[in-house]
C-alpha cells in the first residue's frame, strides 16, 4: 500500500516540472483573442462609437440652414407705384478659421476614440488571458487532485481493511477517510471552479463554437513587448489635452464675426422686369459676457484635466512599480522551489516512504510529511499563477486609477 502511495504522488509531482513559453506561440489563445475581437459586442460598441466620430468631422464645415422668403409690403413700391412681391435667399457663415478650429476638436475627438477602441481591445485581450491561465492553474491542480483522490480512497479502503483485521487502531482508520472525503471535496470544488472560468471565458468570446483548454502545462510567461498597454494609455492622455486645447481655441474663435449675405429680386404683374438687389452683414458680439465666461470654462476644464493627468501619470508609474516588485517577489518564490523546493518535495516522499516502513514514523507523521510535499507543489502553482497574472497586468497595464 505504501509503495503504491508513493509511485502515485511521485507521479503527480513529476508533472509540475517548470518552463518557460512566450504567449506569442500559444495559438490555442490568440485564437480565442481572436474570436473575441470579431465577436465581442462590448468591443464592437467602442468600434461603432470611434466610426461615429470619423463621420463626425465632416459636420465641422455644415452651414446654418438657408433662409428663402416670400414677402409683400405695400411700403416697397416700385417705379409703377405698385408694391413689389420679393423673394430672396440669406445664408449666414462663420470665418473660415471657425471651421477648421471645430474641425481639430471633432478630429481629436475622433483620434480619444480610436485609442479608446486600442484600450479595450486590450483589456479585453488581458481578461482572456487571465481567465486561459486561472483555467490552465485550475486544470494542473485537478489533475494533482484526481491522482490524490485516487490515493486517499485506496488508501482509505486499506485502513478500514486493516482495521476489520485488527492490524490498526481506529482513529487511524477513521483518519485516513477523512483525508480521502477532504481531497475528494477538494476536487469538486475544483471541477466547479473550472465549469465557472469556462462560463466566463466564454461571456467574453462570445462564440457559439464550444472549446477546450488543452494546454494543461502551467509556466512562466515571457512575452516581447514589456508593456504595450502603458503606450496606450500614455497616448489616450494626449488625445485628452488636445481636445480640451483644441476646444479652447474654438472658444477663442467665437470672438469673431459672422457674415450674412443675402439676394434678392422683385416685382409686381404690372412691372415688366425685375428689380434685384443683395445684401452683406456682418454680426458681432455686443454682449461678451457669455464669450467670456465660456472662455473661462474651457481654460479651467482644461487646467482641471491636466491635473488630473498629472495625478494618474504618478498613480501609473506606481502601479508600474508596484508590479514590477510583485514579479520579483514571486520570481523569488519560483526559484526556491526550482532551486530547492522541488528537490526536498521528492526528498521528502522518499525519507517519508522508508521510515514508515522501517517503523520510525507512525502513519500521522507519515500522511503530515506527504501533505508538506504537496504543500510545496501547490504553493509553485501558485506563484506560477500570481507572477504570470502580474506579468499580463504589467504588459496590458490593466491600470485604473
């Protein structure tokens, strides 16, 4: 019973041997990041909103609506003493600089949107990703798990026969059961983990297809770019200021004038011709109260924003900072276990295995010497997991503020 204990966890702990891959050769998830870029509506919102304010730019140049009328005043008279029936047509415009200064709000508008799309894009990549490797996490262990529920039953039906052949006392009997119940709970609490990451998954591919996560080698991650999210985000900043810079110019623009032109042609039944004429106005502000205080607006929202940029620059690099330090804490972790964890784990299986048969240890030192073996492994899963989670936070700079 002990030999078999021990070939079966050295078995599972076997399969946790650590490597190192670049995210860039696993196609079974770019595959799903795939899918979701095409399928995902959330993503397809942001899409819609940045075509929106593509289209946007060109209402920078529209006029305000022609004016054409009909009028008849008997005080126009004509050279027949008659009064004329006028029609005519007004437009009204701004100066050219008003247009192209509302044009450079709408295209920055337009550029704050497309990072925005880039922004999601990426954080959407980043979720899919931290569910892939909590799956792939989930799956090493239940595999661990499946071979320790296998143990602890048989190890458990051997202590109940034992004890029916007086061979043991009972509370080592009823030892060894509890431990098979606990690893056996342990292992549908797993399972039902898995079902609820697949659910998510796939809420953010949105797929019909149905998939499975292969890949059941959890490792290190490495990937080129050290953190594209952070270029993004640095980017989606600058389009901020330069709306609000460009609103302030087109602010400033409204102290000019407008101008109107209008034409129009006259005449009665008795007339024989007409009588045309045109004429161009020019409007200007006589009250400045309301420039003024738009102005001011537009300078302190300004203001306003760029101390808040300032502010999340210096709460971003912490984040930078604060994800850099937890990859070398768990980096640290990593290497005790490669370098020294991995080695005592099997050391101490085998010292376990030949003292309990040669008597030294009792059946409780010997199941709390596996459990401190398998308590190694389960921890390197975990450093794996939290180091690869803030590895992918760092890359995509899942940054909120």
């Amino acid at each position: 019973m002990k030999k078999i204990f021990n070939i079966l966890l050295l078995g599972a702990l076997f399969l946790f041997t650590p490597t190192v891959y670049s995210q860039n050769n696993n196609l079974e998830l770019d595959k799903l990041i795939e899918m979701a870029l095409i399928n995902n509506k959330g993503l397809s919102s942001y899409q819609l909103q940045a075509q929106a304010s593509k289209a946007n730019i060109n209402t920078a140049f529209d006029f305000d609506k022609t004016t054409v009328y009909y009028g008849y005043d008997e005080n126009n008279i004509a050279p027949n003493d008659k009064a004329l029936r006028v029609f005519g047509i007004e437009q009204r415009f701004s100066l050219p600089t008003i247009y192209r200064a509302q044009r450079k709000v709408y295209k920055s508008q337009w550029e704050q949107s497309l990072i925005q799309y880039e922004i999601q894009k990426n954080k959407l990549a980043l979720d899919i990703s931290l569910v892939y490797e909590q799956i792939v996490y989930t799956q090493n262990k239940e595999r661990l798990y499946t071979e320790l529920d296998s143990l602890y039953s048989a190890f458990s039906k051997a202590g109940s026969r034992k004890f029916e052949l007086g061979e043991t006392n009972y509370l080592e009997k009823i030892t060894a059961e509890a431990k098979s119940k606990q690893i056996h709970t342990t292992l549908i609490q797993l399972k039902s983990q898995k079902q609820a990451l697949y659910e998510q998954l796939k809420s953010l591919v949105q797929s019909e297809d149905d998939y499975h996560i292969s890949n059941n080698q959890l490792s290190l991650l490495y990937l080129d770019a050290t953190s594209i999210g952070k270029e993004l985000q640095k980017r989606y900043m600058e389009t901020i200021s330069d709306t609000y810079s460009s609103q302030l110019k087109l602010q400033n623009q409204n102290w000019l004038p407008d101008l109107s032109i209008e034409l129009f042609t006259g005449t009665n039944k008795d007339l024989g011709y007409r009588q045309n004429g045109f004429q161009i106005g020019v409007a200007i502000p006589l009250f400045f109260n309301g420039n003024v205080s738009k102005r001011k607006t537009a300078r302190l929202e300004q203001q306003s924003w760029e101390s808040m940029r300032n502010n999340r620059e210096i709460q971003m690099e912490s984040f930078y900072l604060q994800k850099q330090a937890e990859l070398s804490q768990h980096r640290e972790m990593i290497k005790y276990y490669t370098d020294n964890g991995q080695v005592l784990s099997k050391e101490i299986i085998k010292t376990a295995d030949m003292s309990y048969k040669n008597g030294e240890i009792d059946f409780f030192q010997y199941i709390q010497s596996m459990e401190n073996a398998i308590s190694i492994e389960i921890d390197y899963l975990d450093n794996v997991l939290s180091y690869n989670k803030s590895y992918l936070e760092l890359h995509y700079f899942n940054f909120n503020e």
